[in-house]
C-alpha cells in the first residue's frame, strides 16, 4: 500500500516538561539535566526543558531555571520551555531557553483550571508574551489544549479549536500544537477535526500532541501524517499526563512513535536503540513501569 504521508518529521521530546510535570517523584536537576542531555545525544533537536509556572501550582518544575542554566547545549538543539505570562517569559529568557511556548485551551473550564482565567484572558497575557519574545528574537509556540475532549466539559466545539489556533497563529505563534489532553481522540474525529483546521492553516503551522490514555494515539498520528502533518510531540517512556486533567496518562511514547515512522521509512534523526536505553533508565529512576511498548522490545 502506498501511504501520502511526508517523508521528514519534526519531534517535539516533551518529556522533561510534560512528562515529569505529572511525576509524583519531583527530580532534582542534576537528574533532569542528565535526561535531556541523554535525549540530544539520541538527536532529539527539539526539547522541551522545563516550565515557568507558579512553584504552588506545579512543584515538579520549579527548578527549570537551575536546569537550563545547567545543560550541555549541543548546537542545532532547541532547548525550551512553557511560559504562561509575562513572568514566566522573562524567567525562561534569563534562563536563556531558546523558544518559549504559550498555552491556552479550547474550553473555558480547563482554561479556568489550568491557568486560574479565561480564554480570552490568557489570549491577552500571550499578546504580551509574544510582543515581548519578537522584540528578543525568540520564537513562541503555541499549544491549544482539550481540542478533542475536556475533562471537565465533555466534547469541545471544533469551531472554538479552530478560533483558538487562528488567534495564536495571527498573534505570532510560529506553529501550534494540537494538544489532545486526556487522549480521547479517535481516528474519525481526528481527522474531521484536522479537514476543519486545515481548510484555513497551512499543514506546516501544526503540531500533534497526543495524550495515549486509550491507546490511540499512534492511530492519531497515522491520520495526522496522511493529511500531511510533520510535527508530533512526544515524551520519551511515555512518562506523564497532566496535573489539571484527571485521568489523562503520559504523552505518546516517543519510542513508539519513532519505530513507527523509521519503520514506515520516513526520517526522524533520532537513534531509537539509544532512546529505548534512555527511556529504560528513567523509568527506573522514576520507579515506574516503562510506558513505551518499544522501549521495553529493545531492552533485551
Ligand atoms: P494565578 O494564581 O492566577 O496568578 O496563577 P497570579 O498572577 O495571581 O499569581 C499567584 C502566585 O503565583 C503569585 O505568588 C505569583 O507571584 C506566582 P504568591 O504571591 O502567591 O507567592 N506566579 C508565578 N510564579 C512563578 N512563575 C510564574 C508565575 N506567575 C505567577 N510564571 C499561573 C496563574 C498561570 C501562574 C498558574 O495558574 C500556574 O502556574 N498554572 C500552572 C499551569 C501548568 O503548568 N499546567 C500544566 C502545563 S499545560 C499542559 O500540560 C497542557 C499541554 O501539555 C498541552 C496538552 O496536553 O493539551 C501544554
Ligand atoms: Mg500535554
């Protein structure tokens, strides 16, 4: 069968974010510094380091300053990090974070949840945001979560999803990520979901960000890759979830993900033996059961 899909993708590693965000053990940075450093040395070149959040809200990525501060940055490498207002920007900016990412929702009452306001709210705090990091010359990505389903809220208009990324694009944002939250999508929704999207935004201005509660969340790639997306966010060991959506699991696991597109003969640049190896060690560290299927075939 031949399959229309690109023959390069980008991956966004999100494990040292999005992963440990949900981690119930809080790693110190040297620990964190080690991970991210393990995951370019398999050629990651997107790694998304840390967050600027409230210390309250999210303990585990308090120390994301001390650990970008800290890491062996290898050139071509993008080391960044989640800011939700104009004090988590100039934090990740001190911090010399190389791209930033600002992250509103779908729907009202995870927008409320997550970052304590509306959308519209946090759509102002982002215009600041993104005004400031043009004027340093730092590129903003920008996230739009619940687009396939909300914890709190149940199904999410497709039409608020497309009026959300529009907004963060027209702003500035160089390309948004599509963040299925709690992983309830499914292929057929999937792909109405991106014909909307893509109807008015070029394929190359998206992301995925798939959540794997289910297990879907390489059949959501698949359809992703087929109407010509080349952007996919994942989390090595699959480590994760989210503190503010009850229930949603770790991120696709990037060793999935990888032997699926090598396997499928579409380039990544990344060494999944060396990542199966990294997504082991961490799991170990964690103590928690490695959520990387191939992970865990290339162990022995
Ligand atoms: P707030 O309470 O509304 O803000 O929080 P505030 O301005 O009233 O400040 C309250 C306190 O937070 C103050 O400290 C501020 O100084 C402090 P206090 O006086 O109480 O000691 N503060 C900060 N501290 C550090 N860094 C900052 C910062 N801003 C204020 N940047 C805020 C608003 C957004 C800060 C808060 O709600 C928060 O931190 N939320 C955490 C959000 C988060 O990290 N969620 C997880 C990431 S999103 C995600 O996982 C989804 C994604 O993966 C995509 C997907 O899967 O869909 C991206
Ligand atoms: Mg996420």
């Amino acid at each position: 069968m031949q399959l229309n899909v690109p023959n390069k993708v980008n991956i966004v590693e999100v494990g040292p974010r999005d992963g440990l965000q949900n981690e119930k053990q809080v790693l110190t940075a040297g620990d964190k510094v080690e991970l991210i450093n393990a995951l370019s040395e398999c050629g990651m070149n997107h790694i998304e380091a840390g967050s600027f959040v409230s210390p309250k809200w999210v303990p585990q990525m308090a120390n994301s300053e001390e650990v970008l501060r800290a890491i062996t940055r290898t050139d071509g490498v993008i080391y960044s990090a989640l800011t939700p207002n104009m004090r988590g920007y100039e934090g990740a900016f001190k911090a010399k974070a190389d791209s930033v990412a600002v992250f509103a929702s779908a729907s009202e009452a995870f927008s409320q949840k997550n970052i304590n306001c509306s959308i519209a709210d946090s759509i102002a705090r982002f215009k600041d945001v993104i005004a400031q990091a043009k004027k340093d010359n730092i590129p903003v990505r920008g996230y739009v979560s619940c687009v396939l389903g909300c914890p709190y809220e149940g199904e999410v208009s497709m039409s608020e999803v497309l009026s959300v990324t529009k907004t963060l694009l027209e702003l500035g944002c160089y390309e948004v990520s599509l963040g299925d939250t709690i992983g309830v999508g499914t292929a057929g929704k999937t792909h109405s979901l991106l014909n909307l999207l893509l109807s008015q935004i070029p394929a190359n201005k998206l992301a995925l960000h798939c959540h794997d509660t289910y297990g879907q969340a390489l059949a959501n790639v698949l359809i992703g890759l087929q109407q010509g997306i080349a952007t996919f966010d994942s989390s090595v060991a699959g480590l994760g979830g989210c503190p503010y959506a009850k229930g949603a699991s770790g991120n696709l696991a990037s060793e999935d993900l990888i032997y699926m597109l090598t396997n499928m003969n579409i380039e990544t640049g990344i060494n999944l033996k060396k990542l199966a190896v990294v997504g082991n060690n961490i799991s170990t560290k964690l103590n928690r059961h490695n959520q990387a299927k191939s992970g865990i075939a290339l162990r022995s």
